[in-house]
C-alpha cells in the first residue's frame, strides 16, 4: 500500500508523524511538496491508451498506478518559481501549475483523504454556519459585510457581550525574511466603529464575542473523535484567540469528554460535506453551552500529538489511508 502525501516543503510535523505512522503499519508514502514543482520535481502525465503518471523528486520516483490513497494535505503552487520573472509570465506558469497538480489529483483513482471539491466545499465559512445550525449546533451570531452601518448596528445588537472580528481565509503577512505572521481574531472597539472605511476595500467577517470557559479542538478522523481542551483564559494574550499564545499553552491541552449529543452532531456535519477528517474548534461557556465556530477540512493536529500521549492522530490518519478502499 502506497499513500501520496501532498504537501509543500515546509509543511509541520504532521507530516513526518504521519509517515512515520503509515510505516509502522506496513505501508509506504511518497512525499510530493508542491511549491517545488516545476522547479525541482518533476511531473509527467501520458494520456493515451495506456495511462501513467510519473512523479520524480531527484533520485526518488514513484508511478501513481502504485499509489492506494492520496492524502490531500497542503498546496503551495509554483512558489519557487522565480519572481524576477515578467509578472504575466509568473502568474501563467503558477496557474498552469495550480491546473496540472490538481488535475493529476482529481484523476487519481483510489482513496482521496478528503476530495479536493469536498474540501473546497467546506472551506466557505458561510456555509459551514449555516449547515451546523441545521444539524442542531449553537453558533454565534456572525455578520459577513462591507457595509459600515450593518457592522454598527450588529454592534449595537452584540453590546452586552462585545463583537470580535476574524478572516474567514487563512490570511498572513510574511516579513522580508519568509516569517509568517498570521492575522488573528481581535475585539472591536469604539474606536474601530468610528474607522470602517476599510471595509469598502475589503469585506470583514464580525461575531459576538462568545464567554469562555475552556477552548476546545475537536479532532475526528473516519468516526473515531479526539477532544482536547484548554483554559485559554489563563493568559491575557490568549483572550480571544488561544494561537497568540499556541507555543505557551502547549502543555496545557487536556482530554475532554464531548457530550454525546453533541459528537452526533458534529459526525452530521462531517457526514453532509462528505470528509473523513475535520478540525473543529468549540467554546465551552460560562454555563456549559458547546459553540461551534468552524471547521477545517486541513487543520493541524500535530501540537495535540507531540504534547500529549492522548491523541494518536497520526495513527488514526494512517489506519485509515491503508485501510479504507475508494
């Protein structure tokens, strides 16, 4: 059993805990990080009577006929291809790029963990909302708009609680150096309604700000469910959103015991929008109310694994990359 792995070259270490799991149970993975093709690796489709895909990585090559699954994990088009390049050019040859990698995934027969158009799906947040509500989870309120006034008057409904407001894309500013910096979840003051004219260049995502009593990821793989929780609360930084403080409360990650109505729930959602793996994260209020705020058709995994013997996730994910036929 072959499993793909695609990726891209500074992927975390969910990779190598994965690989290291899938040979542990007797399988083989192919590592394929897509920010170093064209440039490095090599690609080739033959359409014909006889169908074959190659890909070669220096002395590395695999035959895709070989392959069992696929899991469908980062995707980081064309990225070293050179931006000394006329900008036109660079842009055609990444989306030629984008084009040719996630043709050769769609044409890969075998198990995909998950399907690009499922994972696609699922990554507009609206939707997400929208479907959990109609499985029977709590949700905040959540206004996506670039209108200033509906933003002040969603203000004024949220007053006792306060709003927040967050991306609904994995947006980051990187530095001159490659550093990444990601944009958080941050509170709205009165100031930031008196300054809205941004919105007119960018649509924003506002919510009320939820109570919290403990943060909680929730990690299901196929219909096996791992719940991790953690008082973010215990640091200022981490108010309304626990990343801020991801490497200091690493350690403070513990086993949660989801109600039973609740993991129901969350399996329909994973059910409507066809994926055998989602990150999910919740607040648990004040009062023991669950909320869900999303769900993450990639999210990451690897902090709960490295930090705690209670969430063998990787173990999970491979089992059911060897085991589960298309």
């Amino acid at each position: 059993m072959t499993v793909l792995i695609i990726t891209f070259s500074k992927d975390n270490e969910s990779i190598p805990l994965t690989i290291k799991a899938i040979e542990a149970q007797g399988g083989k993975a192919f590592r394929f990080d897509t920010d170093r093709f064209p440039t490095e690796v090599q690609l080739d489709v033959y359409q014909g009577e006889q169908k074959r895909i190659i890909i070669t990585d220096g002395d590395q090559k695999l035959d895709l006929s070989e392959v069992s699954s696929v899991w469908y994990r980062r995707m980081r088009y064309g990225q070293k291809i050179p931006d000394l390049m006329d900008k036109q050019l660079r842009d055609a040859s990444i989306e030629e790029t984008r084009r040719t990698v996630r043709g050769m995934i769609a044409s890969l027969k075998g198990f995909h963990f998950d399907k690009m158009s499922n994972v696609d799906l699922t990554n507009n947040k609206q939707l997400q909302l929208q479907v959990a509500r109609e499985v029977g989870l709590l949700t905040p309120r959540t206004l996506t708009s670039n209108n200033p006034e509906a933003v002040k008057q969603f203000a004024q409904e949220c007053h006792e609680q306060g709003i927040i407001t967050k991306m609904v894309s994995s947006f980051a500013i990187f530095g001159e150096q490659g550093e990444e910096f990601v944009v958080f979840t941050n509170p709205i003051t009165d100031d930031d309604l008196k300054n809205l004219e941004g919105l007119r260049l960018c649509p924003m995502t506002f919510q009320e700000n939820v109570p919290k009593a403990l943060e909680l990821r929730t990690t299901i793989v196929g219909h096996r469910v791992f719940t991790a929780a953690v008082d973010s609360q215990q640091l200022e930084g981490a108010t309304y959103d626990w990343r801020k403080e991801g490497r200091a409360l690493n350690n403070a990650w513990k086993p949660y015991d989801l109600p039973e109505d609740v993991e129901k729930k969350l399996l329909k959602l994973m059910a409507y929008f066809g994926l055998n793996y989602g990150a999910i994260d919740i607040i648990v209020t004040p009062d023991n109310r669950h909320i869900f705020l999303e769900i993450n058709p990639v999210g990451e995994f690897f902090w709960l694994e490295l930090f705690s013997p209670h969430f063998p996730i990787s173990q999970a994910i491979a089992e059911i990359l060897l085991t589960t036929k298309n």
